[in-house]
C-alpha cells in the first residue's frame, strides 16, 4: 500500500520506483514473448485475438475501478510492443486517418504499414503483406470477392464506420464471437427465415450485396451455421465479439 502525502518531491520519488517496476515487469514480459515467439513460429500464427480478448476481460474484472477503455488502450499497446519482439506484422491499408486509427486501435503501433489509395493497389499488394485492414463498404468488394484465401482476423466499428482486419489463416480456436457471410440481398431473402434464432446484424455495401454478421456461442454449432447458407456467398470466418 502506498502512502500518500502533500510532498510533491516525494511524490514523483514514490512515482519514479513505480515506473521502474513497470519497466522491469516489462523486460520480463518480452523475454517470455520471445520464448512464444519461438513456439508460434511453428503454427504461422502470431496474433491470437481471443488469447488478447482474455487479457482485456480478466483485467477489467480484477480492477473495476480502472476504465475498462484505459486498459485496452494501454495493454494493446503494451501487447504490441512486445509481439514486436516475435514479428513485425505487414499491414497493407488505406490512406486515411480513420483507417490508421481503426489498425491502432486493433494491433496497436507497433505494425509495419503500408498505405494506398485505393483497394485494388491493395489487392495487388496482398500476398506480400500479413494483414489488410479495409473499411466495410462497395469499394471493399473487388479485393474480398475476389481473393481465395483472406479472413476476417478481428473488427473494429465506431459510430459510422465498420473496418476489418484480414488475412490468410482462419481464427479456428474462438468459442464465442462472430461469424460473417457475404452474399447478393435477392439471396438473403432466400434464407432470412432460417436465421430466426440466431442474432444477428446485417450491413448493406452497395446496392446487390451486403454482409451478415451472425453472433454465436459455446453452445451454437459453428457448421449448424454454415449450413443455414445453402445459397451463393463467400464465408468470411470467425473473429471475436470485443465487448467485454
């Protein structure tokens, strides 16, 4: 327990040791990022957003009195900067403000980016790089639709805008979170009735598609789901549901 008093040098002493300790607990942190680094190397897959999901969670619950807002800022951050240590990841995105602000707010600063004007300057740059962050609208389409292998890794959504981060390997390990479909609306209207039970939220694109963001939980059949789509779309995969 610390003692506080009026002296304001003796304050900044207090605050100082504090600092040090964080420091040091940092050090130590990165030198057990770097033992999992090597252990990832094996599985190709850096970045495991329920694993940070759980941080946040766990936290939040343990300090109450702390902003759960401040926590995610500050542990993304501190995250980042440690799994710097394992790898810098390639982020290819557009060049804008709320595009940066929408990769911060997901992987942190510590993320080699590559900015472009425009999606298909994306899209041809893709296999070079381990990440795309696009925002969800009509000009996303070419580069989603037309890529094999590309995920949803993680989303960010603020008032307006809905952005997602992608890449090349499915999340396969999250039990609860979201599942997201794109298909032509004449063909949702096919299945709408079968999603009766589920909740779920719908995102118009452009004028003949739209996207489906399905929640699930530990209870719910991931392929039940999938199922449900018997109709032409693309499966977008499975990311996590960030309220916590």
């Amino acid at each position: 327990m610390i003692n506080i008093n009026n002296n304001l040098n003796e304050i900044r002493i207090t605050l100082d040791k504090i600092n040090t300790k964080i420091a040091s607990l940092l050090s130590e942190r990165v030198e057990l990022v770097k033992i999992v680094g090597k252990i990832k190397k094996q599985e190709k897959n850096f970045y495991v957003p329920e694993r940070e999901k759980f941080i946040f969670k766990t936290l939040t619950e343990k300090f109450p009195e702390l902003d759960k807002n401040i926590i995610k800022s500050l542990f993304t951050q501190i995250i980042s900067g440690c799994r710097s240590y394992e790898k810098i990841f390639e982020v290819g995105l557009k060049e804008d403000v709320y595009s940066l602000s929408a990769l911060i707010n997901i992987l942190g600063t510590f993320t080699s980016n590559h900015f472009f004007k425009d999606i298909e300057s994306l899209k041809e740059n893709y296999n070079s790089l381990d990440y795309v962050l696009i925002k969800l609208d009509e000009s996303s389409l070419s580069l989603v639709e037309n890529t094999q292998d590309i995920f949803i890794v993680n989303e960010h959504e603020d008032k307006e805008n809905k952005f997602l981060l992608l890449g090349k390997i499915e999340n396969k390990d999250i039990l609860s979170g979201k599942i997201g479909f794109l298909l032509e609306k004449n063909n949702f209207t096919k299945i709408k009735d079968r999603l009766y039970n589920l909740l779920y939220k719908t995102y118009s694109i452009s004028s003949d598609n739209l996207f489906i963001e399905i929640n699930y939980s530990e209870k719910d059949n991931i392929q039940d789901i999938k199922d449900i789509f018997s109709v032409p779309h693309k499966y977008m995969g499975i990311y996590p549901n960030n309220n916590f």
